[in-house]
C-alpha cells in the first residue's frame, strides 16, 4: 500500500505514468481457498456417507440419497428411526421400513 502511494506520488511530481512495481496478496483468496477445500471435504463426506447407507437391504442410490437429506446420516440413525419418521421420506415404502425394521 505504502509503494502505491509512492509511486503515484513519484508519477504526480515526475508527471509520469503510474506504475506499480509491487503487487500485494490478497488475503481474501486464502480464506476462500480454505472454504473450497471444506466444501470439497463436506461433498466427499456426504458421498461416504450415502455410499454406506447403499449398504442396506432395499436401499439404492436414490434412497439413499433421500434418507441422507431428511437427516438420516448413519444406518444407525435408519435402524433405530421411528417407522413414521421413515414413512415421510420421499421413496421410501412400507416394504422398505419393514426389511429394515427386521434388521434391529
């Protein structure tokens, strides 16, 4: 900041052209380099995630993906879930909430 200063003040008693002979970081291209590397984390963690509740009997990729939105992260959180609760996710059926009931 000081040698923009400097070189305008240079330009205006020279009269010349500013020129700036030092460029400064911009501290603000760290931080969001920082927040796309959590975005990515968040994003591979998610996909983790789904993938293991893919590992459930009758749940596919769709499902999954459902079950995870609504809040379910853990196979745990399925199996252990209310059936009504399970009921008001979008793509799962009375078929499904009874393979996964048995699994208790």
């Amino acid at each position: 900041m000081f040698s923009k200063f400097l070189s305008k003040l240079k330009s205006l008693i020279f009269n010349t052209s500013a020129t700036t002979e030092t460029t400064l970081v911009n501290p603000k291209k760290t931080t969001n380099s920082s927040k796309k590397t959590k975005r990515k984390s968040r994003k591979t963690d998610s996909k983790k995630l789904i993938q293991s509740l893919k590992a459930l009997p009758g749940v596919g990729s769709k499902c999954a993906k459902s079950l995870y939105d609504a809040g379910f992260k853990t196979t745990e959180s399925i199996i252990s879930a209310n059936e009504k609760d399970l009921l008001a996710v979008p793509g799962v059926g009375v078929n499904l909430v009874k393979k996964l009931k048995n699994l208790k």
